[in-house]
C-alpha cells in the first residue's frame, strides 16, 4: 500500500501538468484574473497585483485583459493613491476595451476618481458624465446600480439632495438584488436628513434594517436613527450624563488638548502631559500612543485617518509626520517654516490645510506639500483658527476662539455660514454631526448645540461638567467632553 501512494501521487500529478497544458491562453488568463480577485479578496493585494500585471503583459489578447487593467487601476487608486496612473489604466479599458464587460467598470471608476478630487460644479458634471456613459452605453450592465448609486453621490456633493434621495430610490427598488442597493437605501436616509426631514430619515433608515438586515450597512443605519433620534425623537433633544462610561488614563488625561472619535469607534485623546495622542478602545483600553512635539489639535481624514497636528509638525496616521514652510519674503531669502501651528485638516480634495498663530492664518498645501496660498485666498483678516474640521459633505469647519465665530467654509473658500459671536462666551472646541449639526464646547456654558442654519437646538450641562475643554461626538450621536477642572472625559447621550 505505501508503494503505491508515491505511484498514485505521481499519475494525479500527471493528470493536471495535462490538463493545465491543455488549456487555452484565455482560460489560463481567466484563472490568472480570477486567482488575482481571490488574492485580493484576501488581502493579498501585492501578490493580486503581479496576477493581473501577467494576465496584461503575458495573455495580450485574451478577454480577461480588460478586467485585468480595470483591477490594477483599482490598485493604482485605493492601494497607492495614484490617480493619474489609475486614470490611465481606466482610460485604456475604455478605449481599447471598449466592447467588454470590464467597460462600464472604466466609466465608472473615471467617474468616481474625478468625483473624490471634485471641489467645482464643472469637477462634479464630469463624475456624472462619465456616470451617465455607463447606463447609456451598457443598459445591461451590472455596473448600472453602482452607476447611478454613484451619481447620487455627485448630487448630494452639490447640495442637491432631492435629486441624490430619487436615484437612491431608483437603485433600491429597480435594483434590489445589487451590491448597491443596500447602501443606496442608507443614502435615501441620509439625503433626506440633510434635506431637514429627520422623522421621514428615520423611517428609511429602518427599511436598511429591514429589508437589507446581513449587509454592512444595517448596523450604521441603526446608529444614524439613534443619532436622529436623540434630537427629534422628542419634544425637544434630550442628553443625559451617562453614569457608566468611564475612561482611566493617568497622565494621558492630564493637559488634553483634544479629542476624535475615529469610524469604528476608537475614542483619541491627545494630551500635552503625554505629548502624544493615545487612543481608547470601546472597552476602555488604552493603545499605542502617537508622539508630536507639543499636541495641539486632532482631525479626520475623509478616509477616516487620524490627523495630529503639533506645535511644528504634523502627523498623518501612523507615521508620516511632515513640516512645513512658506514662500521667503524676497529674493535670496530662504524659506520660512511653519513652527506655530494651531490646527491642521486634509480636504475633500485633498488639500491640507495649516492653521498657523504667527502668520494668522490657514495656509493651504496640495497632497504633495506645496504651498498654495492662504485659505481663503480673498481673506486677508488675520485669524487664530484653533481649529479646523471637515464635516461629512466636505464642508470646512473652523473655530476662532478669540472672534468667538464658527466659520463652516466651501472648498472653493466660499464662507457658507457661520455661528457666533452672539450666543458664545469661551468656545473651546467644535465638532460637528453627521447631519450637520453643530456642538460647540463653551467653558462657561456648556456644549452648545445648532443645527446646519446656524439656530439653536440645544445646551448639554450637568454639575459634573465645570470646564469642558474638547468634545468629539460618536456614530450614534453621543457627546463625549473632556472637562479640564475635572480631568476626565464624560458622556451623554
């Protein structure tokens, strides 16, 4: 018996070197592709990569080239964060594959990488061009839901959030059983609470629940009723100090100088004491710490990463601290570092904006660090902007303590509204909801809340809170405070 084994082992083996031999270029391509998607899936995305690069440069003529450039675009844009290299691989599919089904999945990503820069109305038209070629092009494609799922996205970009509420309505129903219909249902939730009707969102929140209960999206639909919930489920919005919630931290939360609630919900302290920004897990335990030189304000990323701005130097996720500089004053003169920083963002659009005390102002750089000019360029005001959030629409929040003004800006340096300084004594902090509401810290009056017209909704107090100092805000819309008599952070909901 065990001399056969090697035996039997050896004419399997036999069996597939034959039947690999025998298969065609297009098959072995389609495998390539398929293994490539698997790896992917996987997390494998180096190795997902060099599968798709074989089936473009070793299988030129075969069908499965088109969906091989389509996925290493997608490498190109979500992995590198290349966009013209992306742009080019989606461009090719478009144009040398015009007649696959990998097609429609080119107009798509175009549409959608022009959208993720997109600060003008012109920008925004040509995501929904390209968004429009796919239903026109290829009505039968499966990539018509993602289509018009993602042209709704450019609407409620531009502030049309009827128009972005119809097609998300088109999606799910005309497409229940796509991969968008789910997220297209959360959208009708969301646009029609942007719109200002919170009880109408509610209740289509709930139908994510309903009718999509395993997708990834039932659990923040849940999260944005109970949000909608704690301000319009009653007669008035009622917070209520939450005895249990409790957060040990030492030194951390000594000297805080702010906080972020991250998406998944990890809770940031950045702290002077510790020099360092440390993050708590939904249990209360502390992680690894990221360092700066003199902590002065968090921010988010519109992919959710955490922006740590010190006294000379900011952070930007894990490990990539940078510096800045400004133009010299004249000719021979080196350049001028920024060493006085108050604040920092990153854009909708990418850019990074710099709140800066010496120069009073914020000082606008592209992804690459180059200095652009002041943000606003028209604003020649001088302002201590201690800080500076982007909300959920890509609009640009910022505090000025000493004007005692909350500013909410376009990208394009348009001022849309603002807060203040009537109704504010010594804000501190802002945050904002995902509706875009308004919670302004007041060391004397407590956490004030406006809605997006700038009109009050209501004021968080309690005995306990005697100085809050930061506040950050969780996907259900409860209000964590740091109290700086205290030392500690509490939270109402």
């Amino acid at each position: 018996m065990n001399r056969r084994f090697p035996l039997l082992l050896l004419a399997l083996l036999g069996l597939a070197l034959s039947a690999a031999a025998q298969e065609t270029p297009d098959e072995q391509a389609r495998r390539l592709l398929e293994e490539g998607q698997a790896y992917r899936a996987q997390g494998k995305l180096k190795q997902a990569l060099d599968n798709f690069n074989i089936v473009v440069s070793s299988f030129p003529t075969t069908d499965s080239v088109g969906h091989a450039l389509l996925e290493i675009g997608r490498y190109r844009m979500e992995v590198e964060g290349d966009a013209e290299k992306a742009r080019l691989s989606f461009e090719q599919v478009t144009k040398e594959y015009a007649r696959s089904d990998a097609a429609p999945g080119g107009y798509y990503y175009l549409g959608l990488l022009t959208l993720s820069r997109a600060t003008t109305a012109a920008e925004i038209d040509d995501a929904l061009a390209n968004f429009a070629r796919v239903a026109t092009l290829y009505p039968r494609s499966e990539w018509v839901p993602r289509a018009l799922a993602a042209s709704a996205r450019a609407h409620r970009r531009a502030g049309r959030y009827a128009d972005a509420a119809d097609l998300n309505r088109r999606v799910s129903l005309e497409y229940p059983a796509s991969d968008a219909a789910a997220e297209a249902q959360f959208e009708i939730g969301q646009a029609l609470a942007l719109q200002g009707q919170p009880r109408v969102a509610m209740e289509e929140f709930q139908q994510v629940r309903n009718r999509f209960p395993r997708s990834p999206w039932a659990e923040p639909a849940l999260e944005r009723t109970t949000a909608l919930y704690r301000l319009f489920g009653g007669a008035k919005p009622a917070f209520a100090l939450d005895p249990a919630f409790s957060l040990a931290g030492g030194d951390i939360l000594k000297e805080v100088r702010a906080l972020a609630k991250a998406p998944g919900g990890t809770l940031w302290v950045a702290s002077e004491k510790s020099r360092s920004a440390v993050p708590f897990d939904a249990s209360g335990k502390s992680g690894p710490s990221r360092g700066v030189e003199e902590p002065r304000a968090l921010s988010l990323t519109p992919a959710g990463d955490l922006v740590l701005a010190g006294r000379a130097a900011v952070r930007f996720g894990g490990s990539d601290i940078r510096t800045f500089t400004t133009p010299p004053d004249k000719a021979g003169a080196q350049a001028k570092p920024v060493d006085r920083i108050l604040a920092a963002a990153v854009t909708t659009g990418g850019s990074v904006l710099v709140s800066d005390e010496d120069r009073g102002a914020i000082l606008r750089y592209d992804a690459k660090g180059q200095y652009l000019g002041t943000f606003p360029a028209s604003d020649t005001a001088k302002r201590k902007v201690s800080r500076i959030l982007v909300d959920g629409e890509g609009g640009i929040v910022t505090l000025d303590p000493e004007e005692k003004v909350v500013r909410i800006w376009h990208e394009t340096g348009r001022l849309v509204r603002s807060v203040g300084p009537a109704g504010l004594k010594r804000p501190a902090d802002v945050a904002v909801d995902a509706f875009r509401n308004l919670y302004v810290a007041d060391e004397e009056l407590g956490i004030l809340v406006f809605n997006p017209q700038g009109q009050p909704l209501a004021t968080i107090t309690s005995p306990e809170l005697k100085r809050p100092k930061a506040v950050t805000l969780d996907a259900t819309g409860a209000v964590l405070v740091y109290d700086d008599r205290a030392e500690r952070v509490l939270r109402y909901r």
